[in-house]
C-alpha cells in the first residue's frame, strides 16, 4: 500500500489488518495502552475493525460511538442493584473494544488527524467524570431527599473533579512541552520515571499497591459491581456510600502523587 492518501481497500485477512493497525509502537505504548487491551482487547478488536471497515463509518465516527458506550456505562450505574452494576462493566469493556476499533479504522484508512484525537480526550474524560457522579447519586439512593443526600452527591461530584484533574496533568505536561518548543514526550518509562530519591523510593512502592489506577472507568465499574455484590449482602446504600468515602482521599493522594512524580521526572525538564 503504496499511496499517501485515504485508503478504501478492504484487508485481505485478520493477520493483514492486525500487521497494518497494530504496529509495535503501538502495541508498546507504556500508558495509551490499558491493560485490558493488553491482555485481551486487542486480540478481539481486529474482528471488530474488520466488521466497521465494510461500512462507510469513519475513524471519528467510531470515536463517536465509544463516547456514547462510555455515557451509556455512567447511565447503566444509575439503575438501582446489582443489574445496573453488571451491566455498567459490560458496557465499560465495549467501550474500551470500541477505543481499539477507533484507532485501528484510522491506520488502516490512513485518516488519523487531531480531531480524532480530541474525540478520544472527550469521550474518555467526561466517562471517567460521569461514572463517579452516577456512584454518587446511587450511593444517595432514590428518592432523593435534600440537603441530606447532597453529603454523597457532593462527594461524587468532588471525586469526579479530581479524576478529571489527574487525566488532565498528563495533557498539561503535552501542552507545556510544545509551548516551549520541546519535542514530543516518547511514551516510555525512562521518561516518565522520577529521577531518583524519596519520590523514585515511592513511585517504586506504589506498584505493590496501585491504587492510583482505580479511576480508570474499567476499574471504577467492576468497583461499582463489587460494591453491589457486598451489598447484597452488607446492604445498600451504605456499601455505595462507604465505597466513595475511601475514593475519594484515594484520588486525593493520587492526584498529589502524580503531580510530584512530574515535577521529579524529565518530563517538564528542558
């Protein structure tokens, strides 16, 4: 495939399509990748770009369509035991499927461009916000009654802050590298790691304890779920509730560890 624009032939296999959409350097990536693409997701996606590469849906369109699955999850929470639960973390792992297509349409057309990058930041920012203010409207438990149930919506709604905070200091780090005219940050470990001393000693620490990787939303729903199934039998709301009190200064902590571990790495060094 010799030509520089668009592509519209179809691949002749999955082996085709799978050596053209998922290069090394993108299997590689240490943090666009999520472990579950890792593990099992992109082992399934390439059936699934095979099946949209017969349409005429675009890349962006595909974008689409993993925004409205990720909205769909935060709205799965909202229904009341342990159905809304499990169907959330279905619908929270098509969501990340739908995120490898997305891509995976785009190699093979030869049709990536910011704009589908932008779509990705959208659809995956305000998921990861709407997931903790559905926990905190279920932890509040219907009806709703105010101002007493404000305690847990406002929990919620604070989580839901610093989640999108925490997304946002990677993207800060992007936006402060081009603004002073430093290349593009490789997505390695050696560029990410702190350069040594007591924050190196932690960052090392908190991999035995990664509770700085709940707040993705594939962690946040089987959360949501493991939650539920306790409050089969601990009883709900309480579980729900008990549930966004520890996230909370969880993510706290995260998102102060995060900061420090840039400030100590190369990342925003000249």
């Amino acid at each position: 495939m010799s030509q520089t624009g668009p592509v519209t032939t179809r691949p002749t296999s999955i082996a085709e399509l799978r050596e053209v959409t998922q290069p090394p350097e993108v299997r590689g990536r240490r943090n666009a990748e999520h472990w579950t693409a890792s593990l099992y997701l992109r082992k399934l996606s390439p059936y699934l770009t095979w099946m949209l590469l017969k349409t005429s849906i675009s890349a962006n369109g595909v974008t689409g369509l993993m925004i409205l699955v990720g909205w769909s999850t935060a709205a799965a929470i909202l229904i009341p035991g342990i159905w809304g639960a499990l169907l959330a973390v279905v619908l929270g792992q098509l969501q990340m499927l739908v995120d490898c297509c997305d891509g995976e349409v785009a190699r093979w057309r030869r049709t990536s461009s910011p704009a589908g990058v932008f779509l990705d930041k959208v659809g995956h920012y305000t998921t990861e916000a709407l997931i903790p203010l559905a926990l905190g409207i279920r932890a509040a438990a219907y009806p709703l009654e105010f101002p007493a149930d404000f305690l847990w919506t406002t929990i919620a709604a604070l989580l839901a802050l610093v989640i999108v905070l925490n997304k946002a200091l990677n993207d800060m780090v992007h936006v402060a590298r081009a603004n002073a005219g430093l290349a593009k940050l490789a997505d390695t470990h050696g560029e990410t790691a702190p350069r040594g001393g007591l924050v190196a000693k932690l960052r090392k620490a908190a991999r035995f304890l990664p509770f700085h990787r709940l707040y993705h939303s594939v962690e946040l729903t089987l959360i949501v779920f493991a939650a539920a199934l306790v409050g089969l039998i601990a009883g709900q709301p309480m579980t729900d509730r008990i549930v966004l009190a520890v996230l909370l200064p969880l993510a706290l902590l995260s998102l102060v560890g995060h900061f420090v571990a840039i400030m100590a790495s190369r990342r925003v060094r000249s």
